[in-house]
C-alpha cells in the first residue's frame, strides 16, 4: 500500500495544473499486482527483491524497473485481550523502497524516468536520479536528480556536476481559443 502511496506523490507532486490531481487520483482499494522474473526474500534483513522486467500496478498507475527492494521493519501488534504474541499479531512496516535499472512511472499522461529510485517512508522523500525525467502530455523536465518532498508538496531539480549539464524544463502553453 505504502509502494502505492509513494507512485502517487510521485506523480502527484510533479504535476504543473492543479486541476490534474483530481484527474489521476487511484482508488487505494483495487489489489496491487508486483510481477517480476524473480522474488526473493529475506526475513533477517527485512528486504523483499524483485528483480528481472518488475513491474508494478495498481489501478492505471504502472511502475516499471530492472530491480526494486522493498526494506522493511517488523513491529509487534499485540491483540488487546492477550498478552503473548503470536506470528497473526506482526505487522510489517515499509522503511525504504530502492528501485534500480530503466525506472519507468506511468499513471494516465504523467511519466516518470530515471535510472534509480529511492523513497525513505519516515522522510517521505523520493528522490528519482540518473537522467531524471517527468513529462505530462508535451511539458518535461529533466535533471541528473528530482528530489520530491512529498509532505511539503515541493521538488527540487538538480543539475549533474558534468561541465555544461543544466537543468531544462520544456513547458507548452495551453492553446486559447
């Protein structure tokens, strides 16, 4: 759910017309669907790895990556009528979601790319790096790094340290008639 959320802002936050957030929204309660060439997981460390054409979806939103880990915490929910905790009372909370390899968001005509993606849950940021790119219909903007701030509604594009690399938007104005 929490991979869910993180898709959303994403595209949310990098939307440049109000009235498109509305347009995009996901109903939360449809399943999410991971397929992946391989799943591998790892109790000790807290991590799930997909990897191998993952690809993520839920609704009209798609996440397409070579690898994505999904690290995790176990916190202990004990029921309120016993006092021993049983394998029904963990509850698994999302740290981190690390995505690698030809990342690709698609959710109506919101596209996201870049080549890493990594979302830190407690910060709630997500920072798309590695030829970073968002598009809505013709209007674009690229970086070497798209950091978004989902609790503060706000991105920051940043610019590769390569001599002459800059940051570009490309924005079409609406036509009138």
């Amino acid at each position: 759910m929490r991979l869910l959320f993180l898709v959303i802002s994403l595209v949310l936050t990098l939307c440049w017309a109000p009235e498109a957030w509305s347009q995009n929204e996901i109903d939360t309660s449809t399943p999410i669907q991971i397929e992946a060439d391989r799943m591998e997981t790892s109790q000790e460390e807290g991590a799930v790895l997909f990897s191998g054409n993952v690809q993520a979806n839920q609704g009209n939103l798609i996440i397409n990556a070579d690898e994505m880990t999904v690290l995790y915490t176990k916190s202990a929910q004990p029921k309120p009528d016993s006092s021993a905790e049983t394998a029904a009372d963990l509850t698994q909370k999302i740290d981190k979601i690390v995505a690698q390899g030809n990342i690709k968001i698609v959710q109506g005509n919101w596209v996201a790319a870049g080549d890493t993606m990594d979302f830190n849950a407690d910060d709630r940021i997500v920072i798309l790096a590695g030829n970073a790119k968002a598009w809505q219909d013709k209007n674009m903007v690229s970086g070497e790094k798209i950091i978004l701030y989902l609790d503060e509604g706000k991105s920051v594009v940043e610019r590769s340290s390569r001599e002459g690399e800059r940051v570009k938007a490309f924005i079409y104005p609406s036509s009138q008639e």
